[in-house]
C-alpha cells in the first residue's frame, strides 16, 4: 500500500505538486552531475599533469653538497651512472645540468631556466616525445633547444628559429667588472695619504747590517695608511700594488703596541716606493678597457636552433628550454667530466622509498666519514603542487555538494507540501487503523524513488558530457566562452572518469534526499488522525 500511494503522488499527471516534485529530482540530477564532472575533469587534469611531470622530471634526482652544504659540481659522472644503474628498482639514469639564463629573440630578452640533459639516454627521450606540439625532440648533439609553448608565445618563436642563450654562471663576475670602471682611482682619492707614506718611508735609517729601522710611532702610521688603501674600493692592479708591500711586512708592525724601534729588510722602503709610485701611474682609461675586454671573455653567449616546441603547463613549474648535456656544460663552465646533478628513471616511480634507500648506500663516501650526497624525488619536489590539487578537489566538491543540499531541501519543502495536500487520506489512513510506520513508509518511497532516479539520471548526464567534452569545449568557444584555457593547462579539457567517485556521489545524494524525505514524514506521521478530520 505505502509502495502504490508513493507512485500515486509521484504521478506528475495528477497534480501540480508532483511536478514539482520531478523538478526536484532534475535538481538532484544536476548537483550529482556537476560534481562529478568537476571532480573527474580535476581528477584528469592532476593525472595528466602528473604524467607531464614524469616525462621530464627525475624520479630520483642526486645532488652533492660541499661540507659547508653548498651544491657543487658531480665528477667522473659516468663511474657513477654504472654504479647507480646496477641498483635494484633503477631503470636508467643520465646527467643533468639545469640553471637560469638570458634568452635573446631578435632583441627582445626573457629569464628562461634550462634543462641540459643526456640525449643519448633513449628511455628519457621517449617520455618527452609525447610532449611535442610541433617539430621534433631529436637534441641530438649539435646547437639545438626545444623550448617551451609559452616562451615560444611571449618571443614569437616557431620551428628553426634562432636565439642567444647569456648565461648568467658569470654574473658575479661582470657585476665586479663593471663596478671597477665606475671606481675612481686611490692616487686621486688618497693624495695626501700617498704622499705621507713617500715622507715615512724615507724616514728609515740603516742598522749596520742587512736591514733598516723604523720608529714604533712611524711604523703604526705607515700600516694605518696602508690598512686604509686596501680597505677602500679599489681596482685590482691597485689591490695587488698594496698586497705586496702587507705581503712582506713582519707581523710585529701590525700590532697595537708597537713603540720603540723595529727592524725591518732593506728592500721595504724600496717597495713601499714602488707602490705609491704604481698607485699614481695607473691610467684609468687602459683599465677600464681591460675591465670591458674581461667582461667579454667571461660572458660567452651560445646561438641555438630551435628544432620543436612543447606544449607547458602554467599550473606546475617546467623548464623553457631542453638543450643537450654538452651545450649546457659549456654554458655553466663544467668540464666534460663534471655535470650538475644525476637523474634517476625508476621501474616505480609511486614507490621510491627502498631504491632511495638502496642508491643512498651505493654511492660512495667522500669527506669526513660522510657521503656529502643528497637525493630528492620528485613527489617531494612537487609536494605543495599535490597539496594545492588535492585542497582544490576537496574545496570544489565541498562547494558543489550545496547543489544536492539546496535540491533535498527543496524536496523537503514538497513533501510538507504533499502532507498537507493529502492530509485528509493521511488522517483516514491512521484512522482506519493504518501505523504511523506505514505512513512515514509512504514519504520514505517516496524519497528513495526521487533518489535512485536522481543518482541515475545524474550519473548517466555526467557520462554523456564527459564523453562529448571536446566537442561541447569546441562548441563554447565558438560563441566566445573558454571555461578551460588551453595556453594555461597545458592540455585538452582531460577527464578521469573512477567508479568509487561515481558511487560514492550517488551515494551521498541518495541518503540526502532520503533524509529529507523522513522529516516530514515523521511529523506526518505522528499528527492526531481526530483533528486532522476536524481541521478539514
């Protein structure tokens, strides 16, 4: 009986409250279907991504690190690849230089990171093929790159291009080249202290033997003086003037209680002439000229072809350019035998903890008793991007999950409606003897029905859009909305479609709406049949 009454009032041909009962079950339909489209399309996305992020990054990625932590260069990288590659668990492994540098297109310059690696190593060039949006990933061993979609956007740059790599390994360097062109010279900043020290150094007298002396007072003003010329900017010919003058000094003429008299070579007064006088003849115009012939030996620039471009993600940092391992050698300064780091291709890549552990013990020792090595993957390199996809996740199904929660208090609004609607064959049911059980039963069908079809239709509307996804992306963008940039992902609208998702969200729907249901069945149920009769 509950089972027939329950299809009666579900019957959209017999009242108006009915069909807004079937409006309420499109309702729950589309908050199951929304969810399960954005969690599958985000679902998707962090998939691709991440196989994005194994085409090109390490699984494992070795580092050594000097005693005072700071990174240095790997030596004798090939003994070391034959020692990794015998490790259980490891596929392949390949060097890898990776640093910043100046990209000039035509004139116009961008900062681009680069990634020199090991094109001989054919498991890791196989992964990066399928990147490629045009051209080619065959680096090689000539003057090629294959940069980035959005480097390739921003410079304006397509395949066989040319552009010009700076590096910026010298960068130090350049800075102390052009800071000593715009450094005045000591002889004009420091005359009278140049000329001071000229009157000191004829104040030494012989001692009758090998040597001359120096009066205490004479001997600390001399090393002031001295002291305070090499503690100014300065240039490097005036730098090493002065050093050979301290470099001969004993060590009692830099005390603070030097008196009396002291006895110094002979040779110290002639020297100490000799660099006031190489102060004072320093031409400016010969040194900054050599300061620019320096900076152009130490900035050497490297013209490359561009052979392919592939398609970034501006969702995860990636490198702008792939050049080969020996392009990127000459750019840092490494010779042949020395290379940045070592990256490790794993069999596993979702399980690194025992080839971690395994590579760690067959890698040699190097200083104090400690191996100086460091190894990260690349799940720890990426740690915050997961973290940022999996809060995404969870904070737009909170969001959507109002969808369903707005439909189930609609259909608690209708079945209050149809309580009241009916609450004459209600009353005459209880007072016929019928149990305030087989009443709730009546909602409760009710509510299962509303929620079984509303799971369904939902499940079966989200299938069918996540199938023709392309298409309707296609068909939005014609009339000028992009509800998913293609520039910015990296990737066409990507959907993984989990059947745990698609149970779990019809799930939660169906127990929405049938609690919503039981509400106002209970307080249906338990009403006085007497005045409920009365009322009407």
């Amino acid at each position: 009986m509950s089972l027939s009454l329950a299809l009666r009032y579900l019957n959209p041909l017999r009242t108006y409250f009915s069909v807004i009962t079937l409006i309420c079950l499109l309702g729950v339909s589309l908050g199951v279907m929304v969810l399960i489209i954005v969690l599958s399309v985000m679902g998707g996305l962090q998939k691709e991504l991440q196989e994005r992020l194994l085409a090109y990054s390490p699984h494992l990625q070795m580092n050594y690190y000097a005693a005072l932590g700071l990174r240095g260069a790997i030596g004798d990288w090939r003994t070391l690849e034959e020692t990794i590659n015998k490790v259980p668990g490891v596929e392949s492994t390949y060097a890898l230089v990776e640093d910043y540098a100046l990209v000039d297109v035509n004139g116009a310059q961008r900062p681009c990171s680069f990634r020199a690696l090991d094109t001989e190593n054919k498991e890791q060039m196989a992964e990066l093929a399928p990147l490629l949006s045009s051209g080619s990933f065959d680096l090689g061993l000539g003057e090629n790159a294959v940069v980035s979609s959005t480097v390739a956007r921003m410079l304006g740059l397509s395949v066989n291009d040319k552009l010009r790599v700076f590096t910026t390994r010298n960068y130090g360097d350049a800075v102390r080249a052009f800071s000593q062109m715009d450094r005045p010279l000591l002889a004009t900043r420091f005359e009278t202290e140049l000329d001071r020290l000229l009157s000191l150094a004829d104040k030494k007298r012989p001692n009758g033997k090998d040597g001359v002396v120096w009066n205490g007072s004479d001997v600390r003003e001399a090393v002031s003086l001295l002291q305070k010329l090499d503690g100014s900017p300065r240039l490097q010919v005036e730098a090493e003037a002065i050093g050979k003058v301290l470099d001969v000094l004993p060590e009692d003429a830099f005390g603070d209680d030097v008196a009396g008299e002291l006895t110094f070579p002979a040779n110290v007064s002639g020297q100490l002439k000799a660099m006031v006088s190489a102060l004072k003849s320093v031409n400016k115009d010969k040194e900054d000229i050599n300061s620019v012939r320096m900076i152009k030996s130490l900035i050497l620039p490297k013209d490359l072809t561009v052979i392919g471009i592939y398609q970034a993600s501006q969702h995860v940092t990636c490198p702008d350019l792939f050049i080969p391992l020996e392009i990127g050698q000459e750019l840092q300064g490494f010779e042949d035998d020395y290379v940045q780091a070592i990256a490790i291709r794993t069999k596993n890549p979702y399980d690194l903890a025992q080839v971690t552990a395994d590579v760690e013990h067959a890698l040699p020792v190097t200083y104090e008793g400690s191996s100086g090595w460091g190894i990260e993957s690349w799940m720890d390199k990426y740690s915050s991007w997961f973290k940022l996809i999996q809060q995404e996740r969870m904070m737009m199904g909170f969001v959507l999950s109002f969808i369903g929660m707005i439909a189930a208090f609609c259909i608690m609004a209708v079945m209050f409606t149809v309580s009241i609607q009916r609450k004459k064959e209600l009353a005459l049911m209880k007072a016929l003897g019928a149990t305030p059980w087989q009443v709730v039963r009546v909602f409760l069908w009710q509510g299962v029905i509303i929620g079984i079809a509303g799971a369904a239709l939902g499940v079966a509307l989200a299938l069918l859009v996540l199938h023709y996804r392309v298409q309707i992306h296609i068909f939005l963008k014609t009339i000028g909305i992009d509800p998913f940039p293609m520039d910015f992902h990296g990737v066409e609208i990507p959907a993984e479609i989990n059947p745990a998702e698609l149970l779990n969200q019809s799930v939660k729907a169906f127990v929405m709406v049938v609690v919503a249901s039981v509400v106002p069945a209970v307080l249906t149920a338990y009403q006085d049949p007497a005045k409920a009769l009365r009322s009407m």
